[in-house]
C-alpha cells in the first residue's frame, strides 16, 4: 500500500520538474540573446556564478539557518562534482555563442546516452538493448542536424565544446545526485549551491583571464562596435548571468525527487521547446536536412523517454537494479 507522502512527492516532482523545464528553456534562449551582442561565453560563465552569490547572499543573512559549511568528509565528492560543473558550464556557453540552437540541443540530447554510460560503470546495471538502438539513432539525428546546418550555424569548435559539455554533464547529474542524497540533510539545496557557484567561478576565472576575455567584458576594445555597453545591455547580462543559478537550483530540486537519468530525461521537453522557439526567435535557416535531423533527435528522445518510464524494457538478467 503506498504511503502517505508518495503522493505528496510525486506531486512535488511534478511541479520541479516543470519548473526546471521552464527555466532551462528561458536560460538557454536568453544566453544565445546575450552573445549577440556580447560574445564572451566563459567570462559570462563567471559572471553568472558571481551574480547567483550575491542573490543567495542576503537569504543566508536573513536565514542563517540555511547556511552549511563543507564538512571534510565532502571535499572530495564535492571537488569534482564543482570541475564537471565548471566544464558542463564553461563549454555549454562556448558551444551556445559558436552553435545554432537547433544543433547545440541536438548534440545536448546525447545526455542520456553519456549518463546511462556512466551509471553502468559506477552502478554495473545494463541497459536492454533496445535502449542502446535508441541512443544510435538518437545519435545519428545529431549528425544528421550537423550535416544540414549552415557555416554560420555550425563550427568544429562548438562542437568538440558541446560534445565536451554533455559527457561533463552526465558526470555532473551521477554525481550531484549521489551527493544530495548523501548531504542534504546536512548542507540543504541553497547551501549547496551556493558552494557550487563560488567553487565553479574560481575554476572558470583562470580561463576567462588567460583568453581575455574578462577584460573584453568589462573593458572592451575601442574599435569593437559594443565598446559601451547600454544600460539595458547590462541589464540583460546581470539578469541572465543570475537567471543561470536559478538553473542550477532547479535541477539539484528535481535531483532530490528523481534519479540521474531522470534529470537527463527531462531534457526531451527542454530540448522540444528550446529547438523549436530558437528556430524561431533567431531565424535559423531551416533546411530538409536540419529538419530531419532534428526530427529524429526529437523522435528518438521521446522513445527513449517512453521506454525508461513506461518500464517496456527491463535492464538484461546480468544488470544490477539502480535504487
């Protein structure tokens, strides 16, 4: 018989996962927005973790309640789930400014694959084999969406860094979720991420410094046709730079009701939605070839989805269960 609370924290579930949904997609459109105008991907990437302290900070003082300190028995666990951060952060914003919208979802929709991956390795469950034809077709949508992509929409460049991004994702999601489960009795999802915003923007400043782009920035050159900054172009850079540890928020929340793959699998929605209106909203040349692609992508996440949720597809007799 179930108990009292499973409904309540499937309800919970729910509404976390439609507002990560919400916010993912929001995140990522106002990020492509801002390096039209402004193109320092990893320097944002700081001034976004920065901006997400300073909105934590006046919690923690009205609160204290909420504030943790690491305890020694994290800094290990917690060190590398803050790299894979800083890279999924880092490379995910390189990609974005390099990368259509269309094609940099598509390339993220390989998150389950790289995250299944990596929970067979650190659980041993197999998968059933349908589940990995899925996950080839799923991967042959992104190649195809990158054969049907324009130069101005694609480069080598954004690709290595998405590619780079997804499989630092799934180690992130792996990760971050054996953590909460371990400390969020002790630390509580704020805390938790505001160490996670202050860890990740001391990774990221030595690249942001050494690629000049922390003073492209915040002192752009003369002859650089956004030299001054408007007021509503900082407006939008503060806003979005903050904006993106509301994402951070939004999936460790989600991460408390759901598994790893769960968190991955919540992207087929964020990647339908981002596709679609960033199609739209930033006149991305749509060819047959970039519609097929995108198509099966969109197609091969939704049976993937189907086949997780639905059970139809047991792991193999020699797998272990994930609990």
């Amino acid at each position: 018989m179930p108990s009292k609370s499973e409904p309540q924290n499937s309800q919970a579930a729910a509404w976390a996962f439609c507002f990560l949904t919400f916010i993912a997609v929001t995140k990522t459109l106002l990020t492509k927005l801002v390096f039209k105008h402004v193109n320092t991907p990893v320097a944002f990437s700081v001034l976004s973790c920065v901006a997400t302290i300073l909105c934590i900070l006046p919690v923690f003082l009205f609160k204290r309640s909420m504030f943790n300190w690491l305890s020694r028995d994290m800094y290990t666990g917690f060190f590398y789930v803050c790299v894979a951060i800083a890279v999924d952060l880092g490379c995910t914003n390189v990609a974005i400014s390099e990368l259509s919208v269309a094609f940099q979802q598509c390339i993220k929709a390989a998150s389950p694959a790289a995250t299944i991956i990596l929970e067979t390795i650190v659980t041993g469950k197999l998968q059933h084999p349908v589940v990995y034809l899925v996950i080839v077709i799923l991967c042959t949508g992104t190649v195809i969406t990158g054969l049907g992509s324009s130069d101005y929409d694609s480069s080598f460049k954004g690709i290595v860094m998405m590619t780079t991004a997804v499989f630092a994702g799934a180690f992130k999601y792996v990760w971050a979720h054996s953590m909460i489960r371990t400390f969020k009795e002790k630390m509580g999802t704020l805390a938790f991420t505001f160490w996670v915003e202050v860890f990740v923007a001391a990774m990221l400043f030595p690249w942001a410094y050494l690629n000049g782009e922390i003073g492209e920035l915040f002192w752009p050159s003369a002859t650089d046709d956004t030299a001054s900054y408007s007021t509503m172009d900082w407006a939008l850079l503060w806003f979005t730079a903050a904006y993106g540890g509301v994402r951070i928020y939004s999936q460790f929340v989600l991460l408390q009701f759901t598994s790893a793959t769960t968190l991955a699998l919540s992207n087929v929605t964020i990647q339908a939605f981002t596709t679609i209106l960033g199609i739209w909203l930033f006149h991305t040349e749509v060819t047959q070839t970039l519609a097929l692609g995108v198509a099966i992508t969109l197609l091969a996440s939704g049976a993937y989805t189907y086949i997780k949720v639905s059970g139809q597809c047991a792991p193999s007799s020699g797998g272990k269960a994930m609990h």
